[in-house]
C-alpha cells in the first residue's frame, strides 16, 4: 500500500466491536493471570494498548521494527543520550533545535559526556570531529532554523565504520518527505507535538528504531524512567497519522510558494527553503526527500532588529508563537524564541542572527498567507 492509505488502514477495526478508532485505555494496571505470569500489559509505564497501537503504526510508517512513544520530544532525545556512558562523546550539528542544544550543552555534560558541533551539511568535518569514543552521530535534517542539509546515507557511513549510532531528528520532514531508518539511520526521533499531533493539542516524542537490540536497550530505558506517553495523547497522534500525509505535502506546496515569492524580495536579504535551486543542499534534499521540500521557510530581513520586531508582530494570520508543523500559520524570531537557548556568540558565529525570522507553514489559503507577509513587511517598514 502506499503511504496514505497505510497511515489510514494500519489499525484493523477491534475484534469485539468492530470498532474503526482504537480505544483509549486509560487503565493505569492490568489484571494478570497468575502471580508471576504476566500478560502483555501489566502496568502503563510499561506499556498502554492505546500507545502501542500509536507505536506499531509510526513504527510501521518509518519503516522500523518498534516504536517508543514518550511525554515530550525532549524526553525521546534524552532517553537516547542515556545510551551514553561518562567519557562518551556526541558529534551533532550548529543547526539543531534550541532544546537539544541546551540538553546536550547544559544537562548531559554534568554526566561527562562530551559534545562536538559541527556543520553536518560539511562531510569532511563531521568525520573530523570524531573520536575514539564517539558514540551517536546526531542530526537534523532540514536542520532549526536554517533549513541546512544533510546526506543521511553519507552520514550513517561515517557512523557506522567508528561504530557509532546514527540518529536523525526527522520532525521537520516527518516520514511523509524522508524515512531516515530505510537510508541507513538507527533511531529517529520526532517531536509528536509538531506535524504527527498536527493541532496545537498535544505534546509528545517518540523513537523509532532500526534493529532489535537497540530497541530493546532503549524500552529498557524508557521503562526505567518513565517519561511515557499518556493514552489520551497516544489517541491524537495515532489520530494524526491519519491526516499526515495530505497535511505535509499540502503545507510544503504552500511554502515552496511562499518561498518562490519572496526569494529576490527587495525586503528580504535572504531565504532559506531546500526547494529553492540555489539553496546549498537541494540537490541532497531533492534525492532523499519525495514528495516536497517540507513546510518551514526562514527569512532574513533586511534590516535591524526593530524591523525584525516589528514586523514578526505586525502579521495577522501568522501567530507569533514557538512550536511549528500545526494547520495554523506559525511565525518566531528563532534568536530570542526557539533558540535563545543557544549562548549568544555562538547563535551569532552560526547565523543564527536576530534578523532571522522562521515561518511555520500551516493549510491556510497560500495567497492569504503572502497577503499577510506583504502587510507585515509595510507596516514594519513605516515603524508600526
């Protein structure tokens, strides 16, 4: 089957009712048969019908062989860092999510795992920043907020021969656009609450992993420390998946557009969208993602940070708001919102500069949308 119908069919109707939409259970303890005889579920922590069928159908989707689902994307990211052992190294890139900038930077470092940041996009300097305790390879791709590139196959080549994990944070592309695990990643990871929930209503994370073993490491993980999905959340993304589909490639011709229009904007120094033929890694965006370039436009305006004020709060349909991959229109200055996170030298050496502003595209009208923008732009030009 191909994808939209499978994300539509990959739960069959209950075998006692017949229902179509799985139950939510929201039973925190199961009944066993015996004392120390244990049936499939025993305790929610552990495992929840209503989250393994989430499990199973993003599994099934991302082309792995299980699913964990958890309370946030940042508990899925740190449950794979506690893979890690004191001594352990990380090599990541500059153009990752402000939160997993801070939990590498500013939690797991207490654990003596060290980190190194470098442009992924760049292959040569990712193999350099390796060492003989490199453990996980983490990437985004597009990366946050500057829409970077980078060769997933590539990467889990380099990962591979040091013997390390390759994981890729596919959040912005969602399965929809790139399958990591089917080009050789380990684990992905998605933050539920973006494209998957699809709503603004629902916060969540969830792993989906390559072999066995390693999923096994990391229920283990899970399980130990708890930071699970609860069922009425496991119900809205598994309820999302439905949908997922039409809304991504939907919200990504929406920003192809957006970004077509406002690339060469005499108010607009710069766009960053993988679409665009003279972005740096389109060639690489155009063979490993299908189907679209993804819903997320960043601009630099040209001008100073009033202007960049201004206008991010001048928009009438784009709601100035961090998160993104909702069906609403989304807009941020990634510099003081998502990314503020990042020490402000580093955030500037890296381009993540205060004229920078991230779009979240969302299934409004796309003349609407550019309608909005233009408005935007004259009343911050005027001063108001």
């Amino acid at each position: 089957m191909k994808f939209r119908t499978k994300a539509i069919h990959l739960t069959p109707p209950g075998r006692s009712t017949g229902a179509l939409v799985p139950a939510i259970y929201l039973s925190t303890t199961f009944a066993q048969p015996a004392p120390g005889q244990w049936g499939e579920f025993d305790y929610s922590r552990s495992g929840n019908p209503t989250r393994k069928c989430f499990e199973d159908a993003i599994a099934e989707l991302e082309s792995g062989v299980g699913g964990l689902a958890f309370s946030s994307g940042m508990a899925a990211i740190h449950c794979v860092t506690m893979l890690l052992e004191c001594g352990d190294h990380i090599v990541t890139g500059y153009d990752v999510y402000g939160g997993t900038y801070r939990l590498f930077h500013k939690i797991i470092n207490r654990s003596g795992i060290k980190v190194t940041m470098v442009p992924t996009n760049d292959l040569d300097a990712v193999e350099a920043a390796f060492t003989p305790r490199t453990r996980l390879l983490w990437i985004e791709t597009p990366g946050n907020p500057l829409l970077s590139i980078t060769d997933i196959a590539a990467c889990a080549e380099i990962a591979h021969r040091h013997n390390a994990i390759l994981g890729v944070d596919n959040t912005f592309a969602t399965p929809v656009l790139t399958r990591p695990l089917e080009l050789g990643a380990d684990i992905v990871m998605h933050s539920a609450t973006k494209y998957i929930g699809g709503h603004t209503d629902v916060l969540g994370g969830v792993l989906v992993v390559r072999d066995s073993e390693l999923f096994k490491r990391l229920y283990f993980i899970q399980n130990a420390t708890g930071a699970v999905m609860a069922p009425l959340e496991a119900y809205l993304c598994h309820r999302g998946l439905k949908t997922l589909d039409l809304r991504v490639r939907e919200q990504s011709r929406t920003a192809h557009q957006i970004a077509d229009f406002f690339h060469n904007h005499p108010r607009i120094r710069k766009v960053y969208y993988p679409g665009l033929a003279d972005h740096p890694g389109h060639e690489i965006a155009a063979r490993q993602m299908s189907g679209g370039f993804g819903a997320i436009v960043s601009l630099e305006l040209d001008g100073d940070a009033g202007l960049v004020q201004r206008f991010a709060k001048s928009t009438q349909i784009f709601q100035l708001a961090v998160s993104l991959g909702a069906v609403e229109s989304l807009i941020e200055q990634p510099a003081t919102m998502s990314h503020a996170s990042y020490d402000a030298a580093f955030r500037a050496k890296h381009g993540i500069r205060d004229e920078l502003i991230r779009l979240s595209i969302g299934l409004e009208d796309p003349e609407d949308l550019i309608a909005d923008l233009e408005q935007a732009l004259d009343r911050a030009t005027k001063g108001g």
